[in-house]
C-alpha cells in the first residue's frame, strides 16, 4: 500500500505541485474531462510518478466520494492538491458558484473526513477574492460555515444577486479562503493540516482563455503594471505548495497566500488603482 494524493483539475498548477511531492506516492488525478486526466497522467508517468486517471466532477459530491474511494484502494489519503475550477470567461454565473466555491466546499469537507493523521491540503484559490470590498463579518462568517448543502442559498449567492461572471469569481474565492479556515480546525482534528495559495496571473491554458477573452485588455494591463512586470508561472505557486506541504510548513494551516507578483497591492495603492 502507498500514500495516496488526490489531485483535482488536470492543469499546469496541479502538475506542477504533484511534481514536488508526489514521489514514490500514488497520485489519483481528477478531471471533469477524462480526455485531460489521462493526458497529465501520461506526461507524469514518463517523467517516473504513479499517476491513475480519474472522470471526476467537483460540483458533485458522488463524484468526489469516487475519486476518494478510487484512491483508497491503493492506500491512506495522505495529500489533497485542488486546482479544479473554471474562470469567469469560460462559464456562466451559476456553473463558477457550483463548481469554484460549491464543489471545493464538498471537496475539503468530503477529503478532510478521512484524511490521515499528518496529512495536507492545498486549495487553489485566487487574487479575485482579495479584491472585492470588505463582506462584514457576519457574511464572512456566513461563507466559511454555512452546511455545504445550503451554502447556495445563501442570499449573497443568489443568481439575481450576482453582477456578473466575474463577481461570481470573486465570492467564490473568497468563500474558498473562507472555508479553507473553517474546515482546518476540522482537519486539525485528525492531525492534518490545510491551507490555500491565491494566485496572480499565472501562464496556463485557463489563463490564456482570459487573455484572448473580453477581459483579455484588463489582465495584460494588470501583469504590466504589477511590481512583478510579467505574470508568474506554475512552478512559482509550487515553490509555495511544496513549502506548505511540507515539514518545513508544519506550523501553517487555516492560512492563504497571496502570491500575484503585486498586483493587488498595485489594485489598492499603485497604477492600477480603480482599474477594474
């Protein structure tokens, strides 16, 4: 038997974080397009990991309760890498809340009921949710514990409640952070840890989808005007991932980090101040 990583969204972050721990693992790789999982898995297989593809659907809880059945046939769960989602210009307002906050709320509830003592999660969330004005505490409080199965009722979730796809986006990410700090106390009960990263603009097939996308002129001129000058690259999240995943990040859980090469810093205090 091994320790077994799930992995969900069959992308370049994943990949690249399944690189840095996933050695002499069994890694279950998820993918709502089965076409992709065994695609990645085939490129990680020729590089030396134990990869299984998976059909895999987020924003259904008997999917995920497959992959997690899936992967315990090979072993304990010992890793979650959630990089599963869809951005604001590749699906409409009900698909990103079912999917983005939906599907990872399941996702980190569902792994953390038999995560094993010792075990980590990473959940990819993104710099969208650190930009949208304070909610309250009662509405932060709202997204991180409301029961999995009610959170779209929520009345800030509701369709006519939303402006459009990208603030969709936005509480979607934001309830990831939300959740990720709430369900750690409950993943600390089995001596497991989780955290989520915030990614900037990162160069993946996803990324490139809102470059060419109506929004396409606002993401150029965000990486220019950011400190960093460029968008960022998987493997940059992965340095973090790697860390947090880690021993060395023993000391981390319930946390989020913003890793955008400055670009909120640059929404709130610099050049593009009040460009959204």
């Amino acid at each position: 038997m091994k320790e077994v990583i799930l992995w969900t969204g069959a992308g370049q972050i994943g990949m690249a974080i399944a690189r840095r721990i996933g050695f002499g693992k069994k890694i279950m790789v998820g993918d709502k397009n089965l076409d992709n999982s065994e695609a990645i898995a085939k490129i990680m297989k020729e590089a030396g990991f134990d990869v299984e593809p998976v059909e895999t659907d987020i924003s259904s809880r008997e999917s995920i309760i497959n992959l997690i059945a899936e992967g315990q046939k090979y072993g304990e769960i010992t890793a979650l890498i959630n990089a599963a989602g869809v951005s604001p210009s590749q699906a409409p307002i009900e698909m990103i809340l079912k999917v983005d906050l939906y599907g990872t709320a399941v996702l980190l509830e569902e792994v953390g009921k038999v995560i094993a003592p010792g075990g980590v999660g990473v959940t990819i969330s993104s710099q969208s949710g650190h930009r949208m004005p304070p909610l309250g505490v009662e509405m932060d409080e709202q997204l991180a514990t409301t029961p999995t199965e009610d959170l779209l009722s929520l009345e800030v979730l509701r369709p006519e409640n939303i402006k459009d796809t990208l603030h969709a986006y936005q509480m979607a990410k934001r309830c990831n952070v939300k959740r990720v700090m709430y369900e750690s106390i409950r993943w600390g009960e089995r001596d497991a840890r989780l955290n989520s990263i915030s990614p900037g603009i990162i160069v993946t097939p996803l990324a490139l989808d809102e470059f060419n996308g109506p929004r396409g002129d606002f993401y150029k001129n965000m990486f220019a005007k950011c400190p960093a000058g460029r968008p960022g690259t998987a493997d940059e999240v992965a340095n973090v991932a790697e860390l947090l995943m880690m021993p060395q990040g023993a000391f981390i859980t319930g946390s989020d980090f913003l890793i955008d090469g400055g670009a909120t810093a640059s929404y709130f205090y610099g050049p593009l101040k009040r460009a959204e």
